[in-house]
C-alpha cells in the first residue's frame, strides 16, 4: 500500500513511517519539522518538508496515496495555554485543509491520531470512548475538534475514517523540549543526570504509560481494519501508574537512585486518567505487549541520549 504520514518525522510517525516501509510498504513523510527529526527515519522514505495546510502540497502527494496517517500537530498542552491560536490554526485547521484535499484527491482512509487529554477530569475510571469529553486545555479543544471534522467531512465524502485516542505514549527519541517536556523522558534524564526529579502535584495523580511499538501496533491495523469506520478507539495500556510509582520504577530500570521533589504549587493535572481499551481488544485484536518495566528498559537501551549513562 501507499501511505502518507503527516508528522512522520516525529517521535510516534516516525516509528510508523519506518514500521511500514520494513513491512514493505510505499511511505510518504509529511512534516514541516518544526518538532520533528527527519534523521531517524529510514533512507527508503520519502521526506517532504512541508505544512500540513499547504492545499496544493497536498493535491500533489494525495493522489496515488491510499491511506493517510494524520500525526502532524502541536502537541504540548503548556505551550496550547499560551499561544492558543497556533493550536487552533495547526490541529484544527490543518486537519479540515487535509480532509479538504483529500475529499478532493479521492483517498479512501484516514487514521487520525488524537489523545487521552480529551477526556480531561473524569470521576469514573477507566475512562470509555462513550464519556463525554471534558477538555481542560486548548490542546486537548483542538484534538476533539479535529476528531469531530474528520468524521464529518469523512461521513459527507464517504471517506474512511477512525480515530485512536492515545494516551501517554513514551519510548525512544521523544522530544525533550527545555520547558514541559514530557514526563518520562524528562523523569528519566532528571534520575540519569544525579539532579532531583521534580514532581508535580504530590505525585499521587495516575496516568496510563503506553510504549511506542504497541502505539504502532495499533496504528498499523487500524488502516486495514474492517468495523472501525467513525469509531474512536482508546490506545493505552489500560494500567495505571501513579507518578510516584512511575519514580521508583524508573530508579529501579535505570539502577541510578534520585532525590525527588514535590512542587504542590504546580497543578499535576487531572488526578487520575487510565484508558479502557475493550474497544481496541475488540475492533483491532489489540493487546499491549510491553509493561512499563520492560518499556523502560527497552527505551533505556535503544536511546543513545540515556544509554551513556547505564552501560
Ligand atoms: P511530535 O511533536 O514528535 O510529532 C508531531 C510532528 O508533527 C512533529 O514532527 C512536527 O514537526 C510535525 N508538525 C507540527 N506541525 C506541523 C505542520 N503544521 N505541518 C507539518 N508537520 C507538522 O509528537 P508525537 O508525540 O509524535 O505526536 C504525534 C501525534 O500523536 C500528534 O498528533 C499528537 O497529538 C498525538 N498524540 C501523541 C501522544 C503521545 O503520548 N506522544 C498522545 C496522544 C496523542
């Protein structure tokens, strides 16, 4: 098949761009780098820098695609609060001009990748795909509504379309951003590097930890799956991990101990956040394969950034 990976230079497209072409597909990356890392990515990929809005880009890449991989987005919630409209322009408006161009083009399938954030506060845990989204930040506004554009203009086109709702993925080259980069990575380089792991909240808050080759594994079937159309679909791990349990794993996996703070003047966020994924067993045959201390492991060895300091 012919795939086109929007944010195929990113962390998550990159494992996927790279996952096809070794299953013998034909791979297109879409990514204007802006986050992204074009060196990862396998030399038998075509790499195309470039904006997700870009109209004519896309009628130029579309037309022989026969599914499309929507990754590319601003991804920090913290960075979402501060400049909302670049949130609004990039997820929102990126995904209608490439639903727009697609529509046009005539491509059969989108795989759009959304996330765990649009659940936001919810007092019943695991969360389902049927609670009602409670959006606590313009990132999270920004997935949902794109979620919602994607089926829509898919239900008026008759295009094929599924979203996954992934929770909090983590594995090897996921970006570490100076400001509010995401919690393993930064955990990871704050025990590696002898500082103190600065933990936000009392660290008591839950989140649902998925490694990147069951993310992939998940994105990967979701493109030829037959009972997916319109649906959204939880990826997680479906266990969750308190951030101060998160901590000692993370000591234990790395063999380096740290000394942890608690910021209670910062917001941990929501309390508690795990997904159930009987939808995914279900619908995509899915069932996660790496625990957290496995994962960590694997993450430990396989990323040259943290593999200095355990061999
Ligand atoms: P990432 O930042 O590594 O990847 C996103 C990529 O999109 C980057 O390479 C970036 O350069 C590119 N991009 C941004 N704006 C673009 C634009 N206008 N045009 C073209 N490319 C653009 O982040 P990731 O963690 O790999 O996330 C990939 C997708 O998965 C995102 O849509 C994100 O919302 C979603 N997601 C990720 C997680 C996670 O835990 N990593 C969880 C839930 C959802």
């Amino acid at each position: 098949m012919r795939f086109l990976v929007t944010g195929g230079a990113g962390f998550l497209g990159t494992a996927l761009a790279n996952k096809l072409t070794k299953d013998g597909h034909t791979v297109y990356v879409l990514d204007d780098l802006s986050n992204g890392n074009a060196t990862y990515l396998l030399p038998q990929i075509q790499f195309i820098r470039g904006d997700v809005d870009d109209i004519p880009l896309l009628w130029s890449l579309l037309p022989d695609v026969d599914c499309v991989y929507h990754l590319a987005a601003r991804v920090s919630v913290a960075q979402s609060i501060l400049y909302p409209r670049d949130y609004s322009r990039v997820n929102v408006g990126g995904t209608v001009s490439l639903m727009e161009a697609m529509r046009d083009t005539g491509v059969k399938r989108v795989v759009f990748a959304s996330s765990g954030a649009i659940y936001g506060f919810q007092a019943e845990q695991p969360v389902h795909e049927n609670d009602k989204p409670n959006p606590d930040s313009p990132y999270a506004v920004s997935k949902w509504a794109a979620e919602q554009y994607i089926h829509t203009i898919g239900e008026l086109w008759g295009i094929e379309t599924v979203a996954l709702r992934i929770f909090n993925a983590y594995g090897p080259h996921q970006s570490l951003p100076i400001s509010h980069a995401p919690v393993i990575p930064r955990f990871l380089q704050q025990v590696l590097t002898g500082g103190s792991v600065v933990v936000f909240g009392n660290g008591r808050q839950t989140r649902d930890f998925v490694y990147i080759t069951d993310v992939v594994t998940a994105l990967v079937t979701a493109a030829n799956a037959k009972e997916v159309n319109r649906k959204i679909i939880n990826i997680g791990s479906g266990s969750e991990t308190s951030l101060n349990e998160l901590v000692e794993i993370l000591q234990q996996a790395s063999g380096h101990s740290a000394n942890i703070i608690h910021n209670q003047q910062k917001s941990g966020g929501v309390p508690r956040l795990v997904a159930d994924i009987s939808r995914a067993r279900l619908l995509l045959g899915y069932q996660p394969m790496v625990n957290l201390n496995d994962g960590l492991r694997q993450l430990l060895a396989e990323d040259e950034r943290f593999a200095q300091y355990t061999s």
